[in-house]
C-alpha cells in the first residue's frame, strides 16, 4: 500500500506541474499502442520534446526524466472526436458558429475561423480521455443537415425548405482541433467538406432526393468550367456560373479529390447513391450517419469509404432509420470498412464517446476494432495520422494514463498528455463542485450560514 501511496503521489505532482513539453518517462504500463505494436502488457513510453521517443517493453528512461509509475494501469493515446462541436459552441440555445445562411457562402464557409480556446466544454471532453476532434459546420439551408443533440434527439438545423441557391447544397469546410490549453486549438484547416444528404440533401434542392445529386453534378461542372477559365470568369467572359467565385475556389480541392467529402447519409438506398455519384465524379468521401450502413456493408467495403458513425443510434426515429441497430458498427467492421466512432450530440456529451465505444464492443465490435475506432482510424481519416492516432515513435505525445479499461465507466484518467504537455485534470464543473460540496466554511456573500 505505501508503495502505492508514494507511486500515486509522484502521479499527482506531474500532473500539478507547469504544462510543458519536458521529458516524461510512463513505466509499468498495459499500453494499447493502437499501432503495428499492438497491445504491450506490461512497458515504458518516453515522452520527449513533444513527441513520441520511444514506446515498448524494453524503452529505457533517460537520464533526468521525470518517471511516472503507472503500477499495471492502461495507457492509450488520446482519442480523436469526429463530427465534435467544439470551441464552436457552448449553449446551443444561444446560437453557434457552425452554420451560415448566405447565399455567397457555402462551400467557402471554414469553422477554423471561430474556434474558441477557452470553451469550457473543451476541459471536459479532454478529461474523457479526448485529445483531438474533427470540427464539422452544420447546414443551414433548409433543414439540410442534421445532427443528434445533447439528450439523443436528431436535430434539423434552421432553413427555409423550399429550395435555395446552390451554396446551400455545401455546409462548409471542417477542421481538426487539438485540446490542449492554450490559446490556440486550430491543429489542421480544411480537413473535409461537409455535404448533407437524403432528407436533408433533399430539403435543399428543392425537395426532392435527384434533385439534389443533378444540382450537385451542376456545381461541381461549374467548378470544373471556372478552374480551366479563371482568366475569363474574372473578366466576366464566361456563363452565368451558380456558386459564388469564394465557393468555386472552395471546391476545387474536393474535384481535384485532395479534400474528401463528409457525406451525411442514413438510409441504405441514399448510401447507394452516394457511392455511384462519387464514383462518377471522382471525388473523395467519407460517409457520416449511415445508421443503415449494415445493409450495404459490401458496397462501401468495396468502395473503400469510411464511415463515422454513432454506435447507440438505434431508434427507428424517422424512415431514414428504420434498420439502425446497435450491431451497426461491429457488422460494418466485419465487412472491412474502416469505422470511426463519434459520441453523441458532438459537444455536451462528446465525453461519452469511450463509452459508445464500450457499447460497441458489448453488440460484437471487437475491442482492439474499437481502440481503433476511436483512436488511428479517424487519424487515418482526416490525414492526421503521420501525427496522432496511435503510440508510435515520432508522433506527437498525446496519451492517457487510466485506472482501468477506459471503456468502463467506472475508470478515470489519471492523466493526459497532449504534444507531451500534461494537461490539467480539472474543468468549470469539478471546481464548481469544489467550491459548494461544503459550506461549513467561508462562504460567497450570496452563500450565508
């Protein structure tokens, strides 16, 4: 016990100390390297300048390191949230800076540029073992995108429904954030272009589902037009083109398949008919929703398409999801397609997102598919994997040190790194808690005995 004592002692010292990058040595680890290396039992990881130096059961400790004996505990990198809300929103009530309703701007529209650091939602998604997220803009033509809110509602963001300009069609670009504290969080810009589908693809274009793929072939022919002419568009030398010159230009990384897009789809028949229109465009894609995704596993595994998904979407809320089911990820998996995990609501309740990952491997995902899922999968997704997703030698240092298995509820994180900066293990709740759970004491002035 007093070995213990002093071990966990020396835990909370490093995690009091000053964030910065200094040489940190994690010993006696189960680590989950969610990597070539798999899971090593019982080793060391060595943080060093920010990075990753060395990670295995033979990893020696540099002289002078500061060492942090784990005593058996589980260390996984930091997970990676897609679809988040983060330092985009804080109460959803009062509004957000995830959707414009503009007719000038809609494949041009970047969340980059309104992130908030110091969101207090940030801390408590980091105290969930989240080190990274995928920032995803919400459509606002026409109740054309969706999402499922705090309490696991789907949500039709605010528009008019009875068609719009072709901006509409795109609900602007996403980025990755890192959760570290700071005064930046922006990690990289421009990582996906959001594109709703299906009901919402349809409430946008007019009202029907073909519409809105013949309106999107009709930008995406306007972008290419602009891309061979720019000289005579500037000069108003070609046709009337429908999207704004900033959402041309916007598009040209999706035609030119260096920016995927983010497709919003949920019902099989709409996951068919995304896949042909990409394949017929050529462009890059994730699939995002596909609650019916099980039922054309084969389609998307051929494709070689990811999908992000929520894994406890399983209510038949509306005709786009009559077949959701909560074996939905571990089928998709078992199929060959590339899974990431989203939490649910993207921002109050992102923190959930270990246990949705939990609950995955409880309906047949198996566990290391689901470390993954959470973990290199949306690494690899988001083309940040040479720098984060797993525990690997030359990677940025974000790790976690639990108690347990972190798909258990009752397990903690003990502490977080990110870029090999210990990260602080508090947020607005856990001091707002400190401060009242006694009151014996001192109190505010609007707290009398």
């Amino acid at each position: 016990m007093r070995k213990l004592a002093v071990s966990l002692a020396a835990l909370a010292a490093a995690i009091a100390a000053p964030a910065a990058a200094e040489t940190v040595a994690v010993t006696n680890a189960r680590i989950l390297t969610a990597g070539p290396a798999g899971e090593i039992a019982r080793g060391t990881i060595v943080l060093q300048d920010g990075k990753i130096a060395a990670v295995g059961p033979a990893a020696q400790v540099p002289a002078g390191a500061r060492v942090i004996d784990a005593q058996g505990g589980v260390v996984t990198p930091g997970f990676i949230a897609p679809n988040a809300l983060l330092g985009a929103v804080e109460v959803r009530s009062l509004g957000d800076d995830l959707a414009v309703n503009n007719p000038e701007i809609g494949a041009s529209f970047d969340v980059q540029y309104a992130l908030n650091p110091a969101s207090t939602l940030i801390p408590v998604a980091r105290l969930a073992g989240i080190t990274r997220a995928i920032v995803v803009p919400l459509s606002a033509g026409g109740g054309g995108g969706s999402f499922h809110d705090d309490d696991g509602e789907e949500v039709m963001t605010a528009g008019d429904g009875g068609g719009s300009k072709s901006s509409a069609l795109f609900a602007g670009q996403a980025a990755a954030i890192h959760l570290a504290e700071g005064p930046e969080i922006l990690m990289k810009p421009k990582v996906g272009m959001v594109v709703p589908f299906g009901d919402g693809g349809a409430n946008v274009a007019g009202g029907a589902r073909g519409a809105e793929i013949i309106a999107l072939k009709s930008a995406f022919r306007d972008v290419r037009d602009y891309m061979r002419n720019r000289a005579a568009y500037d000069r108003a030398g070609v046709r009337d083109l429908a999207l704004s010159k900033s959402d041309l230009e916007a598009l040209i990384p999706v035609v030119e398949g260096r920016m995927p897009v983010i497709a919003l789809v949920h019902k099989a028949s709409d996951i068919r008919a995304v896949l042909k229109f990409a394949r017929e465009e050529k462009i890059k894609l994730i699939l995002s929703g596909v609650e019916e995704g099980w039922m054309v596993a084969a389609d998307i595994a051929a494709a070689g398409v990811p999908v992000i998904l929520d894994p406890l979407s399983d209510r038949p809320e509306s005709f786009q999801v009559l077949g959701s089911t909560l074996e939905n990820a571990a089928r998709l998996n078992a199929a060959g397609v590339t899974v990431s995990l989203e939490g649910t609501g993207g921002a109050h309740r992102v923190r959930e997102l270990r246990y949705n990952a939990g609950n995955a491997v409880a309906y047949g995902m198996p566990y290391q598919a689901a470390l993954a899922a959470v973990t290199i999968n949306t690494a690899r997704i988001f083309g940040v994997a040479d720098r984060v997703g797993s525990l690997e030698p030359g990677k940025d240092a974000d790790l976690v040190i639990w108690t347990g298995d972190p798909f258990e509820p009752l397990s903690q994180p003990k502490a977080v790194f990110i870029a090999g900066k210990a990260q602080p293990m508090t947020s607005r709740q856990i001091e707002l808690r400190d401060r009242y759970k006694d009151l014996s004491g001192p109190c505010p002035v609007a707290y009398p005995k």
